[in-house]
C-alpha cells in the first residue's frame, strides 16, 4: 500500500516512499523538521525532502494523507 500527501484545493498529490505514520509524523511537524533540516549535514532522506517540498507549496492549503488509488 502507498501513501502520500493530496492538497485538495490545488488536486495535486506526491507519494514519497515512506509509511503512512511516516507522513503523518513529517506533516504535523514540518514546522520543526525545517529547522532541523538548515543544520543537517549531507542531506535529509529522499521522502523527506520530497514531502518537506510539497508542504511548503502548500502551506495553508488543506493537504491530507491519502492512500494512492
Ligand atoms: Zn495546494
């Protein structure tokens, strides 16, 4: 099963490789994990990243976990 983020207003989705409680963790922190990511070395894992650049574009849309059809 995959999952990933769907903004609604905008009806555009990203599926990173990670499990669902993975993306549930990234989307209620995203706030803190922006902080963290301007300190780390060498780079955040690739699902991070991918959903971290999804958030950002949707920052204040409604953007949920969704389960890919
Ligand atoms: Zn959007």
């Amino acid at each position: 099963m995959q999952y990933g983020y769907h903004c609604e207003e905008c009806e555009e989705a990203v599926w990173p490789a990670a499990p669902r409680a993975e993306l549930q963790w990234l989307k209620d922190r995203a706030h803190v994990v922006r902080e963290v990511a301007k300190h780390v070395q060498g780079g955040l894992d690739t699902w991070i990243s991918e959903g971290m650049a999804f958030l950002e574009r949707h920052h204040g849309h409604s953007v949920f976990v969704t389960r890919r059809p």
